[in-house]
C-alpha cells in the first residue's frame, strides 16, 4: 500500500499565536468569513479583528515574536 500526501491534507501549526489570535485566523481565513462579519459575530470592533487577523499573520510568517 503506499500513501500519497496531499496539499488539501497539510494543518498550519498555529501553536504560536495567542487564543484571540487564533480564533480570528481561523475564523477568516479557514473558514471563511468576513472580518465585519465575524466582529459582529463576536461582539469584537472589526478594527480588534483586523488586528489580531494582522498580528497572527505576522507571527505565522516569523516577524513577531511570541
């Protein structure tokens, strides 16, 4: 039997990123939504989520630190 990997298949670690940071990212990003929609969903600014959506990807890309 041999396996075969997919690109589909691969998870981004996202260990890095605080809780909000990581909500938000998946939130936009992996699942889809707007970053108004999803500041109404949660109550959040959109200007907040627009920041933690900024920062997770920063971090992600190595230019911030933990």
């Amino acid at each position: 039997m041999t396996y075969q990997s997919s690109l589909f298949e691969y998870e981004e670690d996202l260990s890095a990123l605080s809780d909000a940071q990581r909500e938000v990212y998946e939130a936009v990003v992996q699942d889809g939504y707007g970053m108004r929609e999803y500041a109404r969903k949660t109550g959040r600014s959109a200007g907040t989520v627009g920041n933690l959506l900024r920062r997770a990807r920063r971090r992600l890309d190595g230019g911030e630190a933990a």
